[in-house]
C-alpha cells in the first residue's frame, strides 16, 4: 500500500518570533546594566553580580540563567553555587572597555526605540514617525543633535552596529587607483579610520554637522589617529561636498525620502572625478525582497524615526545612481546583513 508522506506544520516559529521580545529586552536590559562589562573584569557569583548591579534576590538566578540559556553566559556551578562568566561573543563585542564594543546600537534600543516599535501600527496606519516627533513636533536629528547626551549616545550606536562592516570595507576594497575619500555624515571618523588603517596612502576626511566634531575628535584620538583623518564640519544638503576620489556614505541615504536620497547621490557624483566611486554601505535589501529580513525590518525602524527614510534594495541602488550619471554598479558583501553598494562615475 502506497503511503504519502505529510508535512507536519509546527508552530515553534511562531511562538519563536511572536515572544521574541522576552528574550531582546533581557539581553538589552544586561547591556544598560554593564553585565558583560563587570564579567570581563572576572567572572563572579550570582551574589556578588546582585550586590555589585543592585539587584533584588528574587529573579537573579532566571535573569542569569536566561543568559546562560541563550548562549551569552558561560556557568559552572548551580544558583547559589553558579560563577558566571562572558561567552566568547560578549567577552569581544560587549565589553565597553574593548574598541570592539558594539553595545551602543543596543543601549540605544533600549533607551530610545524599544518603547517606539510599541506604535508600530500607528505608523503603519498614518505613515508618521512614533519617536520623539510625536510629542514636540521636531525631527529626529533636530532632537538628538541638539541634546550632548542623546547625540553621542547615537553616535555610539551608529559605530557599534557599523564597526565590523567599515573595518571589512577598508580591508577588501581596492583603493590601490586612489588618494582621496571623504565620509559623507562621516559621524564619528570610523570608517575613515579604518580605511586609513588598511590603506595610509589614503587621505581620509570625514564630514558631518558641527556637533559631531567634538565627539569625532576625541574618538580618533582614542584610536591614535588625529593627525590621520580630517575633519570637516558642514551640512551636506547645503554645502556642496568635498572633492574626492571616493564619496561614502554609511547608512545615510536610508534616513531620506526617495527625492533626497537623488539630491545626496547627484552631490556625491559631481564631487567625483571621472572613474571615482562612489559607495554606500548599507543593509541592502535583496532584489527580489524576500532574504534579507534585517534590511526590511530596518526599513521599518525608518518608519518610526524619520518622515520618510525606508530601507532601499540593490535595484532601487541602480535606477537612482544610473539616472544621476553613475555607470558601472557592483555590490561587495561585508558583515551580517550589510553590503556596500559601489557605483562608478
């Protein structure tokens, strides 16, 4: 007798998604707290974690062995007996005393978005932005460059979520045909920095608003690099943008409505010279919109901080730099869900 075989359809997936967010505020609740940070010190009792964080007694143990449980905790012992320590991941990117932190895209997540995305469907509903806008009426950037604490807060979380991206950019990009690169929101000089890192004949200038420079300045300082990379400050929807054999842009165009991202690509072009490049490092979503999941989820996080931003797709690259001029479009793969989108002039 002839069988035929069936799907079972299981609802793992479902429940695995749909409560998600157990399991993201409990990491970014240990990043807020400086868990990781306090572990790379030494590894240390459950007790001594709950003195030292000020924690109560009653969920110690579920919060640290949730932490366990998800792969971001090493442990030996049991509740009262347990010593904990990082895992490899945490130990590298979690630490805020390493310069391979990452942790400031998610103590923004914590702080800033994680009670913005509980709107979503009001934005999806009205197409409006569900961040501070909502309240007293000003942008994003108008609310974050005007607060010193909100701006590097931000600027910390632009260069964690990017560092790994900028540093694969400035290692497997051919600058070998160049001398000059200008960083358009260039933010806090990391991806100049790297560039220069991997490639000294470079001359790097990194150009943003005026009140990031103070924070850029003390970043390259950190990194030994002041006299390394320059810094402009400017606006680049007013200013016309620096001369240059490359123009980057990291995660800037997807803050814009479709008309300004023409404006910013046009500028980048005729600030090239003839077979310069010009390159946007990005979370591209795939052509046919179906594989990169993190790409259109941040599109979505464009709809609730900006009027217009939204994510943009390696086809969207190519009509937009093609009707600027651009010729030759190619995209190089760099970390996780992010390419660098890399147009010729």
């Amino acid at each position: 007798m002839k069988t035929t075989k069936t799907t079972q359809v299981d609802p793992s997936k479902i429940m695995q998604i749909g409560t998600g967010y157990f399991a993201t505020k409990t990491l970014l609740t240990a990043v807020n707290m400086g868990l990781f940070t306090l572990l790379a010190k030494s590894p240390l009792y459950g007790q001594e974690i709950q003195e030292k964080l000020g924690l109560h007694s009653r969920s110690l143990y579920d919060f640290l062995d949730a932490l366990v449980a998800l792969g971001f905790l090493n442990r030996t012992g049991i509740k009262k007996t347990s010593i904990y320590s990082n895992a490899a991941d945490t130990a590298l990117f979690l630490d805020k005393n390493k310069p391979s932190y990452i942790g400031g895209i998610l103590e923004m997540s914590n702080n800033r978005l994680y009670p913005f995305w509980n709107n979503l469907e009001d934005g999806l509903k009205t197409g409006l932005p569900q961040n501070e806008t909502k309240n007293n009426g000003k942008s994003l950037f108008e609310t974050i460059y005007t607060d010193p604490v909100k701006l590097r807060e931000f600027i910390e979380a632009m260069t964690g979520v990017q560092k790994g991206n900028f540093i694969a950019f400035g290692k497997e990009f051919d600058f070998s045909s160049y001398n000059t690169l200008c960083d358009i929101g260039g933010s806090g000089g990391t991806l100049s920095a790297h560039v220069y890192l991997n490639n000294p004949h470079m001359k790097c200038t990194s150009f943003d608003l005026p009140p990031v420079e103070s924070i850029a300045k003390e970043n390259l300082q950190n990194m030994g690099l002041s006299d390394k990379v320059d810094l402009l400050s400017g606006d680049f929807f007013t200013d016309p943008f620096p001369k240059s054999d490359v123009i980057t842009m990291g995660n800037i165009l997807h803050d814009w409505g479709k008309s300004d991202k023409k404006i910013l690509i046009k500028k980048a072009y005729d600030a090239l010279p003839k077979g310069g490049s010009f390159v946007v490092i990005e979370n591209l979503i795939d052509a046919d919109r179906r594989k990169n999941a993190f790409g259109l989820l941040m599109s979505l996080n464009m709809l609730i901080e900006t009027a217009e931003g939204y994510d943009f797709s390696t086809s969207d690259f190519e009509e937009m730099t093609k009707e600027a001029g651009f010729g030759h479009i190619s995209i190089m793969p760099l970390t996780g869900p992010t390419s660098a989108a890399i147009a010729i002039k």
